[in-house]
C-alpha cells in the first residue's frame, strides 16, 4: 500500500515538473476588458462584504429546495416519517436564519 501512494506520489510531482519544464515563458500582454477598456479597479472590489453573508444564506435555501424536491416525490410513499425529517430539516435551517438574524447578518447599516 505504501509502495502505491509513493509511485502516486511521484508520478504528480513528475508531471508538475514536466509542466515547469514545458510551461511557455513569456508574459502574456493581454488582460481582462471592460467594454474595450482597461478596467479600473480590480474585479472583487466590486462588491461589498455584506452580499457574501447574503449569498451564504441564499445557498443554504438554495440546498433546501434540491433537497425538498425529490422528497416531494416520494413523501407519499413513505408517509408521515418522511414530513417529519423534513420539518427537522427546515427547523434545523431555520435555527440558523434567526442566529444570522440575532448576529446581524441581515442588518444593511
């Protein structure tokens, strides 16, 4: 097994050599535009701290609708255990909406 993760290791640092080795140098001249133009500001300093914690929590609902979807289809089947996991599920999510609330995830100013 040993033998296995070292020849697995050696053969990624050999192809990271082989990489170095035939990697182009020369500095590429072109650069992201805007419209034709040269942006004036870098890319991620568009957008303000308070949407990451925003997008945090859209991607926490987003999760819940994958999640709820196939559970639609097969609540009827299963039957009242399934509506119970998943009232666990949204209580769970929920437990975390009101501690962003309570930190003040939410607040604007």
């Amino acid at each position: 097994m040993l033998g296995v993760v070292v020849l697995l290791a050696a053969g990624i640092a050999g192809v990271y050599g082989v990489s170095l080795v035939l990697a182009p140098r020369a500095v590429l001249r072109a650069g992201p535009y805007l419209s034709g133009r040269r942006p004036s500001e870098h890319a991620l300093s568009r957008f303000h701290v308070r949407w990451y914690a925003v997008t945090l929590i859209f991607l926490a609902f987003d999760m819940e609708m994958v999640f709820m979807y196939p559970w639609a289809l097969v609540v009827a089947e299963v039957g009242a255990v399934a509506v119970v996991e998943m009232f666990v599920f949204l209580g769970l999510l929920m437990v975390g909406v009101v501690y962003a609330w309570r930190e003040g995830a939410l607040r604007w100013v």
